[in-house]
C-alpha cells in the first residue's frame, strides 16, 4: 500500500469492506513466510535440526497468507481511510503472532507470552529480549532475531513515509508536503519513493556488513549486527551485546549507523545523488545531531572527572551508549546502571527523546520537540507582545493549529501511556525501577531498561507472563504512535 492508495476522505464505498485489509494482511503474511526460509537455509548450512522447525513454520505461514489472498481478492484495492487504519493496527499484531511460531517449536521452546514478545520486540526494533543464552543459540534463531528487526525497520520507514502523515498522527501531516510541494519533492510517486528508499537501506546494511567484518567481527555476527543497527533494533549474538568484543572499531562503526539509522531516510536519496544540500538543510537532523554531541561531550567529561576513566575510553563509551539509547537501538558496550545516579537519570530521560521522522528509531522524535519549543517561545513572546503575529514554520513550511494540536495531544497520551503502563506493570508486582523504566522502554521502543533485571546487562525473562504481554501490546501501541491503535476503540470510527 502506498500513500496514494489512501482515500482521505473515507467515503466511496457502502458499508465496511474488510477485503482488502484482509488481502493485503495475506500478502505481508506470506512475505513473512518467504523470509522464514533465510534462517532455515543457515540451519540446513549448520548442520542444526531446528531447519526443519522454520520449514514447517514457513510452510504453515505461507498457507495462511495465501489463503487470506484468494479469499479476499477484490477489484478495488484502494484504502479507504478507516481501512488504512484498521490495516496499520491489523497487521501489525497479526504479522508478530506468525513470526512467534519458530521461537516456540524450535530447541528453545519459548512458552506463547515469551515468543510473542520478542517478535513483537523484534518487528517494532525495540529489541528487549526474553531469551539466555544468545551466545550458544543456534545460527537460525538469532538469524531470524536481527531479520525480524531488519524487515520491521523498513515496514517502520514505509508507515513513517506513506502511510502515518495521510492518517494525521502525531502531526506527520507535516510531512504530506513531501509529496506536494515541487520544491523539495524527492521522487515523483510514492511507489518510486518506496523502492529508493529499500535501495537506501540495502546499501547502508552492505555498507556497515562490510565494514564490521574488516573490523574483525565473523560474517555471521557481521551481518546480524548490520542488520539490527540501521534498523536501530539492537538485537546482538552475545548476551554481553556488542561489549562482548571488547574491540573499539566495532563500537565506532556501529555508532555512524545508529545516527545513519535515525535519521530520514528520504534525505540520503539525495545525498546518493549527489545533492547533500536537504540533508544539511534539515533543522531536525542540524538538532539531532547537535544535541548528541553535546550530551555524549558532557557525559564523557564526567566519566573521565567523576569515574576516573581514561578520556578516550569515556568518550568512546559515552558516545555509544547515547547514541544507542538516543536512536533507540538497545546496544550495550558496557551496564551504565553502575556509572552512578546522574547517569543513570540521563539515560532515562534519553529513552524519550527518539531520533528524526521518517526513520526507524522510535520516541517522541526530534521535530515533535522542535515543534513544541516553537509553541513554547510563542506563548511566551505573547505574554508581553499580546497582538503581535508570529508565524510558525517548520523546514521554511508552515505549521497550522491542527498540526501543533496533533503534536501536543501525542506528547501527552505518551507521557500519560507511561504512568499507565508502569502503574499496571506495578499492579504486576514488579519494583518501582523495573516498573518505570520498562514502561518507558516499551512506549519509546528502546529496548534495554534500567536496574538489575531488566536493564542493559539483563533480560525481561524473569518478568511475569502477563507483564510481558502488556509490555508487547504497548510497544505496538508505541511503534504505531499510538492514535493509529486508539481510534479503534471508538464508537464514532465505526459508524457509517
């Protein structure tokens, strides 16, 4: 589906028709499928039993997806804007439920609340995990992790770029003007606009494969670890996460695709041809990486004073682990839960922060911040200028009520899903670190949390099967941006 399949108007047709929700749904299913035969192909290579757990798992999936396709083929193909809705929540928690299917039969034998979850994790890239013992999983199942988390960074680009803006969430119609405006339009259909970007996201994955492995990292880890940082998930190999190399030129190439993986991918479609000029341009790109600087420079000055660690290792972890947690990937190259309380602070309030739209990170984003300290300055210029006309604008386009509604309404059921969430997951028995900052963690896709359990040198195994099942349905809530989940459960979307 692409953004010209949408109708905005949600009218021209009688009734519901749930068909080409339902047809599109078999076609992502059977994708799924398709993808399970990659890690089958490194168990067959591997001599591993488990190959024939992804055949059938591959098989079975692929007959559901078929069947969901003849069976609800149509004519019409195109949205409606109820249905778009409906299929950006549908097939988002159905496609999970597929994906679980060969964590639970395979050697592992994952109960259904834990493999839910971590494909859960892994399609929305928030990349928490319930599994010990990467380091001795076999080649297929962790394979099938970082490929989960590849094909879900894409499916999150493609929703950020063609499918959220025409569905006003979060106030992404700002960026409808993509598509508008000859100025800076990147590509003349949303379809080519699509396939540059897969381009885009294929060659940065080669790009940092190669460089991985020429930093001494094996192919196998090389690629799982390519895959999982431009998706900005952070599944790793090791239980230790990428601190288990100990190697400096690992951690430094991984952290040039983290900050590549959080930004907009339509940006580097010019840049591959040559123009950097709208990349440069971009305040929310000027401000993601500035504020990265600045925080990584500041938290490496007060590992070197305060935890007496030479300066070039404190930059190096510094700059890791903010940008890890910034671009919400997960990585870990070392448990920052023991760098003391100021620490341990910033990197909670790092979790809500996000990389840029139209990227794979997750969080409020960049621009929602931008925005809001645009409204900010305005509500304070009024206080003393009261009639004085101050016109918002955002990338040199203008920003209308209904898009600064849009943000600060976002803004507000995030920070409210997060107290929710953490009182539930309280309510659970769960400890007030735990419960907080795993609460944060689903909302913002981040992955590792904070304290001894589920923090970056733990799991979330140990956490009670129903805590998990909530922690998976907020991370959808979190990766769809909320309101696309929301306006299901009301009685006016529903009316004719």
């Amino acid at each position: 589906m692409n953004a010209e399949a949408v109708r905005p108007d949600g009218r021209g047709q009688r009734g519901f028709d749930l068909r080409p929700v339902l047809y599109i749904i078999g076609a992502l299913v059977s994708v799924t499928a398709i993808a399970m035969l990659v890690p089958m192909i490194a168990d067959v290579a591997s001599r591993n039993p488990d190959w024939m757990v992804f055949a059938a798992a591959s098989a079975l999936t692929l007959f559901f997806g078929v069947l969901l396709m003849l069976t609800n083929r149509t004519p019409e193909m195109a949205l409606n804007l109820r249905q778009a809705f409906l299929l950006t929540a549908l097939s988002w928690l159905i496609i999970p439920a597929f994906a679980s299917a060969p964590f639970m039969v395979s050697q592992i034998g994952l109960s259904p609340a834990d493999a839910y979850f971590e494909a859960m994790s892994g399609l929305t890239t928030t990349g928490a995990t319930v599994i010990v013992g990467l380091d001795s999983l076999p080649p297929g199942l962790l394979l099938w992790r970082s490929l989960l988390q590849w094909l879900g960074g894409i499916g999150i680009i493609a929703m950020g770029i063609a499918i959220l803006p025409f569905l006003r969430v979060g106030g992404m119609q700002l960026f409808r003007s993509e598509s508008s405006d000859r100025s800076d339009k990147v590509m003349p259909r949303a379809g080519d606009l699509a396939v540059a970007v897969a381009w885009v996201y294929l060659t940065l994955t080669l790009a940092c494969l190669a460089l991985l492995a020429v930093a001494g990292m094996s192919l196998f880890d090389a690629l799982n670890h390519a895959m999982t940082a431009v998706a900005t998930g952070g599944f790793s190999t090791r239980d230790a996460s990428v601190g288990g190399w100990q190697n400096d030129w690992v951690e430094w190439i991984l952290v040039v695709f983290m900050l590549l993986g959080g930004m907009p991918f339509v940006r580097f479609i010019s840049v591959s041809r040559g123009d950097p000029a709208p990349l440069l341009r971009d305040t929310q790109v000027r401000w993601y990486v500035g504020f990265i600087a600045v925080v990584s420079m500041g938290l490496a000055m007060w590992l070197h004073g305060v935890g007496d660690i030479e300066l070039h290792d404190a930059v190096r972890l510094a700059t890791f682990n903010v940008v890890s947690v910034v671009t919400t990937t997960g990585y870990a190259s070392a448990d920052y839960s023991l760098w003391g309380p100021m620490p341990v602070m910033l990197f909670l309030i790092l979790m809500t922060i996000g990389g840029c739209t139209g990227s794979t990170s997750g969080g409020l984003k960049i621009f929602r911040f931008e925005i809001l300290f645009m409204v900010l300055r305005v509500q304070v210029l009024r206080l003393y200028s009261p009639h004085r006309i101050i016109p918002l604008r955002y990338n040199n386009k203008p920003v209308d009520a209904d898009a600064m509604v849009s943000v600060m309404s976002f803004g507000f059921v995030y920070i409210a899903l997060m107290f929710i969430v953490a009182l539930i997951l309280g309510a659970l028995g769960l400890e007030f670190e735990t419960a907080f900052s795993g609460a944060v963690s689903a909302v913002g896709n981040i992955g590792p949390a904070l304290g001894p359990i589920i923090g970056p040198a733990g799991t979330f195994s140990p956490l009670p099967e129903a805590a998990k099942w909530v922690l998976s349905f907020t991370m959808l809530l979190g990766r769809l941006e909320f309101f696309t989940v929301l306006v299901l459960f009301s009685g006016a979307f529903w009316k004719q």
